[in-house]
C-alpha cells in the first residue's frame, strides 16, 4: 500500500465546523459528525472526524469514498 505524503496530508486536510444542514456520517467509522464539531475536509469535499481520516491516511492516499489520491512519498 502506498502511503500519503504527511507534509501534503496537513496541508490538503481542511478544518471545517460542521454547521445546521450539514450533518452527515463519517463513512471512516460511521458515526455523526454532529453540529459544533471540527472536522476534517479532503480536497475532494468529503468530510470525516478529525481522527478517523488521519488514521486511514497513515495506511494509503485515497479518499475512502471517491479515491481522490493525495501525492505519496
């Protein structure tokens, strides 16, 4: 498996407040991503608990949905 960059993940992850209307499942662990929660944004739009998209990124480069690919080392 291919890992991605560590230098390119922190740059390309977006911080977003998850806002009214917003709500969604983290599809890492499947669990809300409530209102008033920080959240991580891939560059592809998808969003996903700060923890649960670091950890699936230590272990390849892909959005888990869409498979946009981060540059690898």
């Amino acid at each position: 498996m291919v890992l991605a960059k560590e230098s390119l993940v922190k740059e390309m992850l977006k911080t977003v407040r998850i806002e009214v209307g917003d709500e969604a499942d983290c599809m890492i662990c499947l669990e809300e991503l409530e209102v008033g929660f920080d959240a991580f944004r891939m560059p592809c739009s998808h969003t996903f608990h700060g923890d649960c998209i670091e950890k699936w990124l230590r272990h390849g480069h892909c959005c888990p949905i869409c498979w946009f690919k981060i540059p690898a080392n």
